[in-house]
C-alpha cells in the first residue's frame, strides 16, 4: 500500500523516501467529500499519495475533534467521581 503524505501548496506531493518535492502525479481522481488524493511516483522509485483538504473539510474534522475532546472529559470526570464514590466505601 502507498504511504500518504500531506499535499503542500509550495512543495506539492514531497517524497516521504528521499525527500524530493514536487514529485510528479500519476493518478488524480476527483474531489470526494472536501478530500483530494494525488498518486505519485518519484524518479527514486517510491509511489506515495498525497491527501489535500478542502478549508471546509478541515473545520469540519476540527469540529469533530472538539467534540470529542468534550465528551472524553466528561467521561474523565465521570470516572474520577465514580473512584471517589468506590474508593471512600
């Protein structure tokens, strides 16, 4: 399976085996879901996609991240009140 590396405005896809930029792409489907997946093959021999996200896509997943950042501590806190409760019996 091809490793996936960040797409880069400046730099492209860069290679995650020899560290060239802007390696060329061999495969570009269209967009799925604020999401873009370039195929590449560099001259070293390493093939690796790159992964771009839309603006959209990326405050959509920042969203996510947030919420369960808030349902973990909650879940935090509960077990903290739940040792408490057992630890003083």
């Amino acid at each position: 399976m091809a490793r996936k590396v960040d797409w880069n405005q400046e730099k492209g896809g860069c290679c995650p085996e020899c560290g060239s930029e802007r390696v060329p792409v061999s495969s570009s489907p269209p967009w799925r879901g604020g999401v873009k997946f370039r195929s590449h093959r560099c001259a070293c021999g390493a093939t690796f996609q790159s992964v771009q996200m839309s603006d959209e896509a990326r405050l959509d997943e920042v969203s996510k991240l947030r919420e369960v950042a808030v349902r973990t501590r909650a879940m935090e806190e509960e077990l903290a009140r739940l040792n408490r409760i057992f630890n003083y019996a």
